[in-house]
C-alpha cells in the first residue's frame, strides 16, 4: 500500500474567531486615512488662500478648449510674437524691436543694451538662453551690451 504525501484532512485549521474585529479595526483605520487626506487638503487649500468662488468661475475658462501656441502664434506679427515672449518672460524693459534686412530682430532694452534674434532659429530657446545669460551675468556682476543669437554659437558682449 503506498503513503499519502498529503493527508486528507489538513492537519491545522486557522479559526476566524476574531475575524469581525479585524475588518472593524480596518475600516477605522480606513476612517482616519481619508479623514487625514482631507483635513490635510483643506488645510494646505485655505492657507493657500483658495477661494472657491473664484475656483468655480474659473472652471468654465479652463474647462473650454485652449488654441495650440503655435496656432497662436501663426496670427502674430513676428515682432508681436518676440515682444510677447519677452514680456512674458520679463527679462527686460523693452525700448524698441526692429527687423533687420536679413529678417532678424534686433531688440533694445531701456538700459542700452541690444540683443539679436535670429529667425531661423526657435525663438523660444533664444529667449530661453538670454534669461540664462542675463542670470549668469547678473551673478558675475557684469552687465550685458550685446548678444548675437545668428551664428552656430551665441555671441556675447560684456
């Protein structure tokens, strides 16, 4: 007669004696998870100084679908798309933007500086290096007189 690796009958059970305590405790545990999770988003959104009012005539602008930059853009004038993401950027007060005869910009700031966008390139990053520039420089204590975005490098003049 061959032997059973397994008996038939388990040789221990496990009693759920306690079992209704268990899934008490879990639930207010649950409780006080969800109550901490709100009572922390309501505290960080009053100190904020959220209002809900605001909140909600806000929800039908941000609700609406937004128009794609670059369509934006496209409806422009070159000059108005620098001028924009100068502005919007706030890197300098702007004197005058002028296009040169190659098709590039050249901007001057209030402070006499003067800086050359190339329109072959994206504008975007150029605007994006020259706030990086301005930082450096504005760290070093030097003040800028000319940059030159045309060519393969940037150009920088102190």
């Amino acid at each position: 007669m061959e032997k059973k690796l397994f008996p038939e009958k388990p040789i221990f059970k496990v009693k759920k004696k306690h079992a209704w305590r268990d899934r008490f405790i879990r639930g207010i545990e649950i409780c006080a998870l969800v109550l901490v999770i709100l009572g922390t988003i309501v505290w960080l959104l009053f100190s904020s100084k959220f209002s809900l009012t605001d909140f909600v005539k806000n929800l039908g602008n941000s609700l609406k679908p937004k128009i794609a930059s670059e369509s934006a853009r496209k409806n422009l004038s070159e000059v108005d798309q620098i001028k924009k993401l100068l502005e919007g950027k706030k890197l300098f007060d702007i004197n005058s933007i002028e296009k040169t005869k190659e098709g590039d910009f050249q901007v001057n700031s209030m402070k006499g500086e003067t800086f050359i966008f190339s329109n072959e390139k994206n504008l975007e990053e150029q605007v994006s290096t020259l706030q990086t520039l301005l930082a450096k420089a504005k760290i070093e204590g030097k003040s800028l007189k000319k940059v030159d975005f045309r060519f393969s490098k940037v150009v920088v003049e102190y």
